[in-house]
C-alpha cells in the first residue's frame, strides 16, 4: 500500500492554547494514524500561546519539544513535523534550522518540512527520513520575483499491514500491525500567480528544479530531475549520493 501526502500547507498551524498547541493532531486513513505537529522558531512579542490566549507552539525548550514527538509517535505510524524557521530570502539552512531537523528526527519525526525563508531551501534525508527546509511560498503575494517560485512535495510511503484476529486489513480499528517507511520524495514546480500557486511548465520548470537540484546537491541529495522538468524524485536510500 502506498500513500500520498501532498504539502503545501500544514493541516495544523499550532495556533491555539499552550496546552492544545503542543498536543498534535492524528488522522487515521484506512488504519493509518498519520500524527502532524506544528512549531515555530522565530516568533513576535505576544505569539506564544498561554493558558488563556491562543498563539503557536514555540519550537523550544528541546526537552519539552523532544517529548511532544516522542508521545505522538507512540500513537502514530507516521509523525510529520513543520516548523516556522529560517533566515528570510536564504536560499541555504541555517545551522539552527538542521540541527532541528535532526533533532526532531532523532526524537522521532518521520518527515520534516519548513517555512519562513518565502524562498526554495533544498531537501536532506537524514537517518532515512527526509528534510524539507523551506517550500518557498504558497497563499502568498510575493513582493519579489525570485520570492514566486515555489514547489509542490509528495511524500510516498510504504505501508505494511498485517491482519489482525478481529479485523481485515486496512480496518481503522487497528487489529493488526501497521510499519511505515518512505520510500520516495517527489517534487513538483511551482510558482505564484495573483497571490495562488500554480504548476509551472517550460523554461520556468527547468530553472526551479535545476536550481533545487544544485541546492540539493550542497546537503549530498540526489535529486532526480525528469527530462520535460515536469517533477523531480529523490529516492530516500540515495541520501549519499551527491547529484551529478
């Protein structure tokens, strides 16, 4: 079985009260519990959610964040982590943003995506797991040229079900045992047009993913782009492989 996580904007924001923006949110599909939190790292006076007024999730303490991935991980197959992060108009990771990253994998995060820099940031796997660092921008009025360009990433994950005594495979019940690993990372061009993205195509196609190659190049990704510069694959195992 194969799933397919689009994103190009988070399910959850980690807008809410400091008790619930912490908690995460799991969605079950077919007996799949896929878990998504939400944190951010760069923060304005009054935006950190208390008690009594609700705001987002501060990406520190690490203790505090470590723990948060690891419970959800103890009730997901799947934990997906964003975070709000970054230098704007930086086209590499700061050395905050990776050590995050790895962070928040090593705590137990699955897939790792960013936002912030309102510019393409490349793509690392880490311990198998990959790293999105920034998507550019999405719902978005840029006000630079460089700042339209964008992509769209799908994650592909390979799930195992076994079936369990009381249940059939994919019941959401959950009688059986569920592994997940992914496999592939498939990223697709885009650009903003009137504040909404859109696919590009052409000569736009080429310069988004022969630039996102090179960058994912620097952090020793492969990145596979199709010949009409229709989309571009990373295959996870690959990690090692600097592109040619």
């Amino acid at each position: 079985m194969i799933l397919l996580f689009c994103i190009g904007c988070f399910l959850f924001s980690g807008l809410t009260t400091n008790v619930l923006a912490t908690e995460g949110v799991i969605i079950n599909k077919k007996g799949v519990r896929v878990g998504f939190l939400a944190y951010s790292a760069i923060v304005s006076t009054g935006s950190i959610a208390t008690l009594k007024m609700p705001g987002v999730a501060p990406a520190w303490p690490e203790k505090r964040l470590g723990g948060d991935i690891k419970r959800l991980k103890s009730n997901a197959d799947i934990v997906f982590v964003s975070f709000h992060w970054g230098e704007e108009r930086s086209y590499r990771p700061s050395k905050h943003q990776t050590y995050l990253a790895k962070y928040a994998i090593d705590s137990g995060a699955d897939i790792v995506a960013g936002h912030h820099p309102h510019v393409l940031q490349g793509i690392q796997i880490y311990m198998g797991k990959p790293v999105v660092y920034s998507l550019g921008n999405f719902v978005f009025m840029p006000p630079k040229d460089e700042q339209n360009e964008t992509v769209l990433v799908e994650f592909m994950v390979r799930v195992h079900m076994t079936r369990g005594a009381d249940g059939a495979e994919g019941d959401e019940r959950r009688t059986g045992d569920v592994s997940a690993n992914i496999e592939s990372v498939i990223v697709r061009p885009g650009y903003i047009h009137s504040g909404q993205p859109r696919l590009a195509s052409g000569d736009r196609a080429k310069k988004i993913l022969t630039m996102l190659r090179d960058l994912c190049n620097e952090l020793k990704t492969k990145l596979v782009v199709d010949e009409q510069y229709k989309y571009a694959r990373i295959d996870v195992g690959d990690e090692e492989a600097p592109a040619k």
